[in-house]
C-alpha cells in the first residue's frame, strides 16, 4: 500500500474521445501538477493516460498517477489515481493527510475547470450527470 493513495472522479459532459485529448497533451499536466516529474507510462486513447511519478514534491515523492477516462450518461467520468511513496524517511501522518488533500483538491479544481470549458453550458458541476426522466 502506498503512503500517499489519492483517488478521486468527476464527470464532464462530454465523450472520452473529446477530454482524452485534453488529458494527454504534456503541456496541461505541465501546468495543472508542476511538482511533479512525469514520464508517460502508457497513452491509452479515449481511456486515459498512465504516467510514472519519478519525482514530486522537491524530490521527496515518487510513484504512479493516472487518468482512466469513462464513458457514463453521455459525458466522462475522469478517474484520478495518485500513489505516492516518500524517498526518504517515511512520511507522518499529518504529512502523508495534507499531501492527499492537496492533490484531491487540484485534481478537482482541475477537472472542473476542464469541465466548464469544454462543457461551458452546464450550470452544476457537484451533482454529476443529468437525471433522466422517463
């Protein structure tokens, strides 16, 4: 088990195949985790991205991240993953919980500001997708 374990989802009202470009391109990663070392682990398409964290946090991290792109109710579920391992002396808790709640509250800031600019119509973000009604 990894001493940093951050996972999240939000959806977007779009399809995998118009926010997988999104989630792939190196300069919005750059741009939204720019502590982090990343180097691209797999590229999967409409499904997401897998990277290798070879450094974070001043070099005192290092693990996996990926973004696992779903398609549900006519939109994208973007599934964040982060693991996260310390590269010296183990993290404390208080350490490891901060650390965790930065990167959970980036990721959301992250996907709902994608959201709002792909899917600039949409008035509520929390509730998730449209409810259907027969």
């Amino acid at each position: 088990m990894p001493e940093i374990d951050v996972v999240d989802s939000s959806w977007v009202g779009v399809p995998p195949a118009a926010l997988a470009p999104v989630v792939a391109d190196p300069d919005n990663w750059r741009r939204w985790w720019p502590d982090l070392e990343l180097r691209v682990a797999e590229l999967r398409g409409p499904k997401g991205v897998r990277w290798t964290v070879l450094s974070g946090r001043g070099g005192t991290v290092t693990g996996s991240m990926e973004v696992w792109l779903e398609g549900v109710d006519g939109g994208t579920v973007a599934h964040y993953f982060l693991r996260l391992d310390g590269t010296g002396t183990p993290l404390t808790a208080r350490r490891r919980d901060r650390i965790a709640d930065e990167y959970r509250t980036r990721a959301k800031r992250v996907f709902w500001a994608v959201a709002d600019r792909l899917d600039p119509g949409r008035i509520a973000r929390v509730a998730g997708p449209p409810t259907r009604i027969p």
